[in-house]
C-alpha cells in the first residue's frame, strides 16, 4: 500500500471517528435539556409559579420550540457554509457554537436566558449533523452507506445517554462534589448554586467541555474530496453571501410562530372572558400569523438553494428539470422528518417528565429517586439499538418500506406506552426501552436516504434544510404538547394529578402524526442499491 494510500485509509477513519464524537457531543447537548429542564425551570420560576401552576410546562415547550427552530436556522446557514468553505471548517465553527453556548446556560438566571442560548446554541447542533453526515458519507464508499448510517444515530443516543448516566453520577456524589468545590476555594454560596436543584447548572456547564475536543480533532480531518472536486469545478461559485437574508427572514417567521404560542400569549387572551369578541379575534390572528410564519420560514430557509440553483442553471451546469426535482425533494425530506421529529419533542421527549410525576406518587420508601434518570438510560439504550437495525433494515429491504415500518411501530409503541401504564416502574421502563428504540431508528434512517437525494454541491444545504426544517414543523407542535395537556386536564381537581392522567392522553393523541408518514413516503425515490450521486 502506496503513501498516499496510507493516509486516504487513516484519514477516513479520523473522519469517522471524529464525526462520531461530534454526533455524541451533539446528542449528549440535546438530551440536556429534557433531563435537567424540569429542575431548571422550578428554580427560574419561583414567582411566577406561584400564581400560574402551569408556567412550567407552558415554558418547557417554549424552550424545546426554541431549540428546533435555532437547529432548523443552523442546519441551513452551517450547511450553506459547508457547501461554501468545506465541510471540515464548518464543522469545526458549528461546534465552536453549541460548546461554548450550552456551557453558558449554566449561568442562567432567567428561563429567557435559557431560551436565548439554547437558541444559538442549536443553530451549531443542526449544522453539526448535517456538516457529518455529508462528510462522512463522501468519504466513506457506497456498500458502507447502511452501517455508517447506523453508526451515526447510535452516536447521538450514546449521548443521550451519558447525560443520564452524568446526572445519575451527579445526583449520587452531589453532597461530596460540593465539599470538593469548597476545598479547592469555590465561595459557599456560588457551589450552593451549582449543586441546587440535583446540579442542573454543573450538568449544562460540562456540555461544553468535551466539544470543545472534538474541534481540535477537527484539525487533522481530510476534507472531502467530492466537495474539494466539487470546488474545483466552480460549482461552489454559484453560492452567494447575500442569499443568507433569506434565512433570517425564515427565521423570524419560524420565530413568530413560537411566539404566537408561547405563554406571553396565553396570558394576553387570559385577560379577556371566554365569550368576548376581543378573545375571538386573537385566536383568529393567532392561527393566520402561524399559517403566515410558517409560509415565511418555508420560503426563507429555501431562498440560497432556490438562488443557487438557478445560477446553476442559467450557467449551464443544472437543468431546469433538476432544479425542479431537487426542490420537491428538499420540500418532500422536510416532511419526512418532520413527522418523527414531530413524534419526539411532542410526544416521547417529555418521558423522563413524566415518569418524575409518576414516582411522586410511591411512598417515600419505594419512590426511585432517580426515575427521570433510569427513564433517559432506558430509553438511550433502546434507541442506540433501534437506529443500527433501522439503517441496516434499509439497505436490506429498502428505504420506503423501512420507513412504512418505523412509523407503525412508533405509534403502536407510544400509545401502549402512555396508555398502558399508570405507575413507575419495570413495565414502565421496559415500555420506554421499546418506544424509544423505534421512535429513535428513523435517525438512523435519515443519513442514510437524505444525502442520496442530492448532488454534492448542495448536499449539505440541502440535506440541512430537509432534516432541520422538520424541527421547525414539530417546533410548533410540540407547543401544542401543553395545549392538548390543559384540553385532557379539564375536569381534573386535582392539580397535582394533570401530569399523570393528563399527559399521557396528550401523548398518545400527538402520536398519531406518525400514521402521516406511511403514505407520504411513496411519493420519495427508492434509493436503495444506487450510488451517492456527484
């Protein structure tokens, strides 16, 4: 084996490899929130809980609505960049962004806070995994395609579920962490700080920490050298700066969206009586603002792929038929994953929750104190085995019917879950394990059908936009997770009880979004057996 060949093997390993660890990193800051969130907002909110039982949830979503939309605006500008300046520096800014972002919700003193930088820090989470996923799959060959795919969902969940295990860490030794704080000369009342409310602040902080390593690896990946042929082309010519306007006008109305959903707007309409003309029209408003904002982020988020296929085409490089098709691609990707995407920050991504409300309610002796954490693992564990076997199922039997299959079993699954069980644990956990291991495969279908729907001058964009603008579709719903909550709530006397009987019947409804997806994925190509296209 030649030199050269030598360092072709050992840099498509170092990409693997490097990629993998961003992908962990990427889902250990994901996972952050829904573990740590409960905690985070009761001690954020104490004033206004006290007058609004509610706020809690109400900003729960807000911030996860947050996050999707700061992760769809990601996947797009990260993956223009990439499409830009390459994949390696792009990957390396993207996870610059969410390191140093999540460290600082740490410092949050306000829920806002948490909102605002959750916000910036997704937009490096999307363009992280669609920056990795484009790498990857150029570098490594075509019959690797199904198991790399595998390898990249099972990477997020393995972060997924080292938060669990660090907050079960945390939880056990917090009282003799905090001695250690206060031994090496920390003040009292900032490591009262930290370790308050089972060390949330200590759990967002070391988000940042091992990212920041993976930026350094960075430095000794190969770039790709479709993209480098690519560039050499002038096919990257056809990208203009400019064209990102588009994506922050998208972002703005994918922002609107939320914030026609989100508590200061409740709190608008509470001021008015239920049969007050005033009130009518405000709900009218909010339903034609969302239909608008959504029209926007659609149009906005499209807008640079929009402008650079059509230089691409009037230079001669596209068709106009090419244009078209890559277009209803991207617009057919983005429902594909919306549809899951909706199905886990609506539905399943309030599990570990609601499995805390549930053990609230053993005695004392038997209540496992740590049933969000055993919750998370559970469900880890089962998503790291899903996401292999679906990727793997799909270079068997195809990408469609793999889809069609997912989509089932992830509604069957949920409902038993929510539906079939009305106390915390071993049937609980076992129910979790199964629904998140099938919810959680179709991220290890996604890098293995998105990237072969696009060439490699607008596959990362592309791909990025398909994948992240989902996140803006269930960004939405998931805000209508509290909604449906208050809606099964009604009629129950005791507050204390709506996240135990309540809830589940909110999950179970919003499960149904994933029958949707069984039609709408024969409208896609079967890409099975082709090779990626150039």
């Amino acid at each position: 084996m030649s030199l050269s060949a030598t360092v072709s093997e050992k840099g498509k390993w170092m990409a693997l490899l490097a990629a993998l660890l961003g992908w962990m990193f990427d889902g250990f800051e994901i996972g952050m929130f829904p573990l740590v969130g409960p905690n985070a907002l009761k001690e954020l909110l104490t004033d206004e809980l006290a007058t609004n039982s509610t706020a809690k949830d109400q900003w729960f979503g807000v911030i996860m609505a947050t996050f999707l939309i700061g992760a769809a605006t990601g996947g797009v500008v990260f993956g223009w960049l990439g499409d830009r300046i390459g994949r390696v520096r792009a990957m390396s800014l993207s996870i610059l962004t969410y390191a140093i972002f999540t460290g600082l919700c740490g410092l949050a003193t306000q829920a806002w806070h948490i909102a605002a930088l959750r916000f910036i820090a997704s937009l490096g989470m999307g363009g992280e995994w669609s920056l990795g996923v484009a790498l990857v799959t150029e570098i490594w060959p075509n019959r690797s395609r199904a198991f790399l795919a595998g390898l990249i969902g099972a990477a997020a969940n393995v972060g997924f579920l080292a938060v669990g295990l660090l907050s079960l860490v945390l939880v056990n030794f917090i009282q003799g962490f905090g001695e250690f704080l206060s031994a090496i000369g920390i003040p009292e009342t900032t490591v009262e700080t930290l370790l308050r409310g089972d060390g949330w602040r200590l759990l967002m902080i070391a988000g940042a920490l091992p990212a920041l390593l993976v930026f350094f690896i960075r430095l000794f990946v190969p770039e790709s050298q479709k993209w480098e042929a690519a560039n050499s082309d002038q096919e990257t010519s056809y990208w203009a700066t400019q064209d990102l306007l588009g994506v922050v006008v998208g972002a703005i109305g994918a922002s609107a969206m939320v914030a026609l959903w989100s508590p200061a707007f409740d709190q608008l309409t509470s001021s008015y009586s239920i049969d007050s003309p005033a009130l009518s029209w405000l709900r009218a408003a909010r339903l034609l603002g969302t239909a608008v904002g959504f029209a926007v982020a659609l149009l906005g988020y499209m807008y640079p792929v929009f402008r650079y296929l059509g230089r691409a085409t009037a230079a001669g490089h596209l068709t106009a038929a090419d244009r078209s098709r890559y277009l209803k691609r991207m617009m057919l990707g983005a429902c594909l994953a919306g549809i899951p995407l909706l199905g886990t920050w609506g539905s399943f991504q309030w599990a570990p929750k609601w499995a805390i409300s549930l053990a609230s309610l053993l005695p004392a002796a038997d209540g496992p104190y740590h049933a969000k954490e055993y919750t998370q693992i559970a469900s880890s564990l089962g998503a790291i085995i899903g996401t292999i076997l679906a990727a793997l199922a799909g270079g068997a039997i195809g990408r469609r019917p793999t889809y069609v299959i997912l989509c089932i079993g992830s509604f069957l699954s949920l409902v038993y879950m929510y539906l079939a069980n009305d106390a915390y644990g071993p049937k609980l956990l076992a129910s979790v394990f199964v629904a998140g291991g099938v919810t959680a495969a179709f991220y290890g279908w996604f890098p293995l059908y998105l990237p072969e729907l696009f060439p490699t001058s607008i596959r990362a964009t592309s791909q990025g936009f398909a994948y992240n603008f989902g996140r803006v579709l269930s960004a939405v719903g998931s805000l209508q997770t509290a909604v449906l909550i208050a809606y099964f709530a009604r009629g129950i006397a005791d507050s204390s009880r709506i996240e135990v009987e309540a809830f589940p019947r909110a999950g179970a409804a919003l499960a149904g979004i994933y029958l949707f997806g069984v039609a709408l994925i024969w409208l896609g190509p079967e890409t099975k057996g082709k090779p990626l296209p150039d």
